[in-house]
C-alpha cells in the first residue's frame, strides 16, 4: 500500500520542475573578502560569477543569499539591497 505522503517522498524536489509560474534560476549573493561584503547582486550561475569577480578580488569568495528564486524577485532583491 502506498500512501499519498509516501509517494511525496519519492518525488525530487527540484523547484524548476515543479514551479506553477516563473523559473526559480536565480541566486542572490554577496562577494566577500574576509568577511566584508565588497559586491553583491543575482546569476545564473555562482561559478562563473565567482570566477569574473576574483578577477577584481583575487582573495574574495562568494556567498549564496538564501535560495534560488524567480528573477523579478532577485530584481527586486538586488535594487532593495543598493546592489
């Protein structure tokens, strides 16, 4: 017997296919050296990101926000923040 919160649990959870509206493709970061924030803004893709900004700041890292989220919503982020 296989109950409907079983079955649940089978599912991947993956939000870009089980989204109702827009993608959730964006990531929301902060670029730091140490721990001082010296950048922050959205992409679609952290490594890349990370790679362009070494370029300014050779011993900086970067830091996921929160999860991945619809673009209008990192947008929105973003201009909130004063990225």
């Amino acid at each position: 017997m296989c109950s409907a919160s079983a079955s649940l649990l089978d599912i991947d959870t993956n939000p870009m296919e089980f989204s109702m509206g827009k993608p959730r493709d964006t990531y929301k970061y902060q670029f730091k050296v140490g721990n001082k924030v010296v950048h922050g803004g959205i992409t679609d893709d952290l490594e890349r990101r990370e790679k362009e900004r070494k370029q300014e700041w050779p011993s900086g890292h970067i830091k996921q926000v929160g999860r991945q989220t619809t673009e209008d919503a990192a947008r929105k982020w973003e201009k909130d923040k004063g990225y």
